[in-house]
C-alpha cells in the first residue's frame, strides 16, 4: 500500500512540474525533486553517455591523464607504456568489441591547468572513463569529480591512504600498494634484517595519514627507532636537504635513510647519497618506488646499501612481458611504467569480465574479481588498492642482477 502511495506521490509531482514548468513554485519542485533522487536517478552526464556510446559502437574512449611529459624527464616512459597496452588490448579484440581510443591529456603538472582540464573531462559525453590522474594529489585534488559524473576512474599510483577513505567514490581504483602496505613492507624488512635507528626524507608530511607517517607508524609498531622527518618539496634545493640531515647526523645517532620523494629525480641527490654514506659506514639510503633503476645506479656508492621496492615480480613467470620493455626507448628499468601498463589490461578484463559497458556492474567486478593481466593476476583490496601486493625490498645490486636475468637469451 505504502509503494502506491510514492508512486502516486511521484506522478502527482511529475505532473505539476510539466503544467507550471514556467512558474516558480514548479523551479522549487525540479530543484527538490532533484536533489531528493539524485542518488537513484541518471545523472545527465550519465545519460549524454550513454547516448554517445550508443551511437558510437565501434568505439571506446578512455582519457588518459597526467602529467606526461613531467614524468618523461623523471625517466619514466608511462605514456609508451600505457599506449602498449592499449594496442595490446585493441589487437586482441578491443573490449567488448569496441576499439579503445586514448584521449591523451598532459596537465603539466600544474594544479590549476588539471583542475580545468578535470572539469571537461567530467562534462565531455564521449568520454567513457579516466587512466589518471595518476597521482595522490591529484586524485585527492579532484576528490569524486569523475565519479559523480559517472567516470570510472583509475589512478594507477595513487597510493596516499587519506584517498576515498569514507568511500564517497565508488568508481576510484588504485591498481598499486597503498602507502601503508608499503611501509609495512619496509617494517617487515628492517626488522628482518635488523636495522634500526632512522630518519626519513619526506615530501608529503604536512598531511594526515601521509607516506612519512605511515612509515613511522608501521616501524613503531615493530618497536623500530625513527628519530624524525626532513620534509622537503619541489621548490627545496639540494643543500637544503642535505643540511637538514647533516644537523640530524650531528645531533642523533642516525644509521639508515629512508627517501620518500615522489616528486624528484633520484639522480639529482648522489651528492646527498656520498655525503651520507660519509657519516654513515654501516647505513643504507632507502627510495621507494618513484626511481628509476638507471639513474640510482649512478650514486655508484655501495649499491647494495640502496634499495627499492619491487613493485612487480622480477621472476621468469613475467619474463616475456618485461622483455618487451627493455626493448624500448628510454626505458630506465623502472616499475611505474610497468604499474601503468597493467592497470590499462587490469581495468580492460574487468569491462570483459563484467560483459557490459554499465559503470557500477564494472566497479563491483573491480572490487570482488580476479582480473587477468599479462604480468599476473590481481585483486583490489577493499579500500580500492592492490590487495596483498607482493613486494620485495632489494638491493640495486639485485635488482641488477635479476634484471640482467630478464634480459639475458
């Protein structure tokens, strides 16, 4: 009796809109009834959509957003990468059909030209869903844009933990470790290895739940010594940083490093590399993933004192697929290229998976399904992360050496 009544209630109010569409009293009503059932009703985003891809059956289109040429002088080729997939994806039939079309859209890097870059993006029919905008601060910049358009969006390495923490974005995915994993990772590793006493080289510690905080809450937790954090960001100059860990040094009995920048080019600190092994002959210097390995091998200091996470296993199961890589150009054997090419074949067998074009189906098999890629299988962890992520912590001159292993005939 109650479901009549609404839909009564629903006719009578559809009615007086389309009689008094002019008047005040039925703006009052569009507005309300708007706001009331916007959550259960299309958005008309949704529904240019739609429209678009079905007159348009041949096609897919998918933004492809970052900062691309930024991260090309960082030596990281994610844009070759990410176009290799989509070739990869297309030769084997598109998804469902439909031949992937990249919209590249390169924001420089600069906060205000992403934002209005965001906002056509969010409004533009034709596209269907959103690679980027890579990082953490873009993605937390943007907050649900997308999603409240009805973009499916993957951020392949956006790894902040302070990213969809109360769930408001139910089409965001990060096909990477979270900041937390990471650092429990690292934990795990110290403590293993027994190493102890550290100080951390931060660039985003300003914020609740950053990288360096994470950090410093999973070695607590391991009852590991962290003495503070040097926080540093873009506009900071290398002797900047290295006096800030020269006055740390003097004043605490300091052993390791551990470098947290996802902002810089490694190679830019061998000077603060040489002049921290000085003072530290039983230290290590720690990068996380944002390096390449080619230019961390120019501190050509002790190479097994610096380490890295290995995001993607340097194994023989993955062999043929990393080959690949290091026959292209400019490829400095990092894995955020890798990252990125899987999150294209990752988002790509869930659509196929999921057998329709229709975004939350496509977001509940992201959630509860095992994707297939060429480098392996995936899940995502329940905070839209990669669920138990297999990383290593190794030395350059392993990494080296298990590289070497790939490339050999």
């Amino acid at each position: 009796m109650k479901k009549k009544y609404v839909w009564l209630f629903l006719l009578l109010l559809a009615a007086a809109i389309a009689v008094g569409s002019r008047t005040e009293v039925a703006g009052f009503l569009r507005r309300n009834f708007a706001a009331t059932f916007s959550e259960v009703l299309p958005s008309e985003p949704t529904k240019l959509r739609a429209r678009y891809l079905k007159k348009h059956p041949q096609e897919l289109n998918i933004a492809v957003f970052g900062p691309w040429d930024y991260y090309a002088r960082q030596g990281f080729i994610l844009d070759k990468a990410v176009q290799l997939a989509i070739d990869e994806v297309n030769a084997a039939g598109g998804i469902l059909g439909r031949r992937v079309n990249p919209v590249w859209v390169d924001n420089g890097n600069y906060s205000a030209i992403a934002q209005e870059q965001a906002e056509k993006l969010a409004a533009d029919p034709s596209i269907f869903a959103v690679l980027g905008p890579v990082t953490s601060g873009r993605v937390l910049q943007f907050n649900s844009l997308f999603g409240d358009a009805g973009l499916p969006e993957v951020a392949p390495l956006a790894q902040s933990e302070r990213i969809n923490r109360d769930r408001t974005n139910a089409l965001l995915f990060m096909p990477i470790a979270s900041d937390l994993a990471e650092s429990r990772a690292l934990a795990a590793w110290a403590e293993r290895e027994k190493r102890n006493n550290f100080l951390i080289l931060n660039d985003d510690s300003r914020f609740p739940m950053s990288y360096g905080s994470c950090v410093e809450q999973s070695f607590y937790e391991k009852d590991l010594l962290v003495y503070g954090r040097v926080l540093f960001d873009q506009s900071s100059k290398k002797n900047y940083i290295r006096d800030q860990v020269l006055q740390y040094l003097d004043y605490f009995p300091v052993q390791n490093i551990i470098y947290l920048s996802k902002t810089g080019d490694a190679s830019d600190y061998a000077d603060l590399a040489d002049r921290v092994f000085t003072w530290l002959p039983e230290g290590t210097l720690y990068f996380n993933e944002f390096t390449t390995l080619d230019r961390l091998l120019k501190i050509r200091l002790d190479r097994n004192r610096v380490f890295v996470p290995a995001a993607i296993p340097l194994n023989e199961a993955n062999r043929a697929e990393l080959r690949k890589f290091l026959k292209m150009e400019n490829y400095e054997r990092d894995f955020l290229s890798l990252i990125a090419y899987r999150s294209v074949h990752i988002f790509a067998d869930a659509i196929r998976q999921a057998g329709t074009l229709e975004p939350g189906r496509i977001a509940e098999t992201m959630r509860t399904g095992v994707m297939q890629t060429p480098l392996g299988e995936f899940r995502f962890s329940a905070d839209g992360f990669e669920a138990d992520p297999p990383l290593e912590i190794l030395s350059l001159e392993e990494l080296e050496k298990r590289w070497r292993a790939i490339a050999a005939e």
